[in-house]
C-alpha cells in the first residue's frame, strides 16, 4: 500500500505543475521552478519522476483518468465519436495546449521529451484498444493525426462534421459494423 503522504505529494506537485504550465509565458517548466513553487525539493521530483518531460506527461494524462464516462451500450460509432471528441477538447483544453505544445518543440533535439511523447501515445492507443476496438499505432496515427493536424497546424478547430468524417473513416478502417457489440 502507498503511502498516502507520498500520494498527497505527487497529487500536490501535479496540481502545481498543471497551474504552472497555464501561468507561464513562454518560461519553461523546470525542475527548479517546479520545487520551488511547490515548496518540494528537487530530489523529491528527481526521485519521483526523473524528468520534467515524465512530470508534464503525467499531469497531462492525469486529468484525462479523472474524467470518466459510461461506455457501456453505447455502439461502436457512438464509442469511436466519443474518443474522437474526447481527444478534441482534451488538445483544447489548456494545460494539455501548452504541455503537448512544449514536448512536441523540445522532442525533436530531446530524446526524454520524445520518450514522454511516446508514452503519452501508447497510453492512448491502449485507452482507445479498450474502450473502442483493437487499433494499430499506424491505424490511430490516420484516425487521430487529423485532429492534431487541424488544431496545431492549421489552427483550424475540428468541427463537429469533421469529426464525423472521421468517425465514417475509422468506422471503415477499423472494419467496425454499426451494431456489433465489443
């Protein structure tokens, strides 16, 4: 059993570094600002998560495991629409804007930051796997990559017909019949 003083840390330290990412201003999250506003010392972070890309990625993904939806008799397009919009207004939402804005920049010259990206999108897919249907990384880079696309790229919002395009497509993609039961 954890701890709970150790749970009420990462959860506190969390918390922080999530309203440090909305406050900032083009400074980056470190390890030092990240103590120091959490009143934390660094080898507690170090121990705990090892790399401040490791700190962004479990904020991030944290607020998505505290937002919960009943899946059960929704059909498979309803579960696929779902994720779809799931992951629109998850780009969205700030923290996430700023957080994914920030690893994708530092990923490139970064092996820690492409590692956090990496695993933030294997636990997606595997969200997707279990809440949806079975999925490849390559099938959910064609399903998803659109919406990263229109966001960050064209800075174009994903709209709601967009979205069901792509529901259409990965309906297609998946091999997914409109009734079947997972």
């Amino acid at each position: 059993m954890t701890d709970p003083r150790i749970t009420r840390t990462r959860l506190h330290v969390l918390l922080t570094a999530r309203r440090m990412l909305m406050e900032r201003s083009g400074e980056p999250l470190t390890f030092s600002s990240l103590s120091k506003e959490a009143q934390v010392s660094r080898r507690t972070l170090y121990v705990h998560w090892g790399t401040i890309e490791q700190v962004i990625s479990e904020a991030v993904t944290m607020q998505n495991s505290q937002e919960s939806t009943d899946l059960a008799g929704m059909s498979p397009r309803e579960l696929l629409r779902h994720f779809l919009v799931e992951v629109r207004t998850g780009i969205n939402e700030p923290v996430t804007n700023v957080a994914l804005s920030t690893l994708v920049n530092h990923a490139a010259q970064d092996d820690k930051a492409s590692a956090s990206l990496v695993a933030m999108s294997e636990a997606r897919i595997a969200q997707f796997t279990a809440e949806v249907a079975p999925i490849t990384a390559e099938q959910y880079t064609r399903l998803v990559g659109p919406i990263y696309f229109a966001e960050f790229m064209t800075r174009v919002p994903a709209s709601d017909e967009f979205i069901e395009t792509l529901v259409d497509e990965g309906m297609q993609l998946l091999g997914l019949r409109e009734s079947a039961s997972i």
